[in-house]
C-alpha cells in the first residue's frame, strides 16, 4: 500500500485549526511550498520531522506496516553479535572497576580538601 504523505500532512493541517499561512510559517516555508508538499508521495525526512514536531503528531507512524511487512518478508540473515560472550563479561568487568576507581578518586579528592 502506497502513502501519500503529503495528503496525510494536509489532513493534520486541517484537524489542527492552523491556517496553511501560520502552518507554512511554523515550518520556515512559504504557502506555495506547503500545497507542494500536500501533493508529494514523500517527502524528506528532516521536513517530515520538522512537521511533525509543529503538528504535534508523529508522522512516521504511518510508514510502520510497510517496516513490517518487509521484515516478514526478508530474507535477511539475523544479524551477528558485535562481541563474544566473554568480551561482553570482559566490558561489564571494566564497567565495574572504572566506577569503583571513579568512586575512590571521588573519596581521595574529598580527603585532600579536608586536610
């Protein structure tokens, strides 16, 4: 199923009670450039942000079906780990020793101001 972004756009205008003038002002373009974007299929994704955030509404949840439905579909091999399974008990191992140093440098540097 196809979107139609732009037409999507113009109906959350219209729900808003924002004039396309105020609409065009909120999203730094002009009049003619947001009935451009109501005629667009797509639209960039900054833009697409940026519209959002103005509308208050998340735009994107519209293109989540299609996300899934070629999820369902690949043929992708599941991706591999970045690390081991030791390498990963190695990283929380020095994830604890850095916040136990952290921890005494914070008490020696307390006891250097006491003295």
């Amino acid at each position: 199923m196809n979107i139609h972004i732009g037409q999507i756009i113009k109906k959350e205008v219209k729900l808003s009670d924002m004039s396309v003038k105020d609409f065009a002002e909120s999203i730094n373009c002009s009049r003619r450039n947001v009935y451009a974007i109501f005629g667009k299929e797509s639209i960039d994704t900054n833009m697409l942000i940026n519209i959002s955030r103005v509308l208050g509404k998340n735009l994107f949840k519209h293109y989540d079906h299609i996300l899934e439905e070629k999820h369902e579909t690949s043929n992708l091999e599941e991706p591999k780990p970045i690390y081991s399974k030791e390498e990963i008990q190695k990283i929380k191992y020095l994830e604890k020793e850095i916040q136990h140093l952290e921890e005494i440098n914070k008490l020696l540097k307390e006891k250097g101001k006491n003295s």
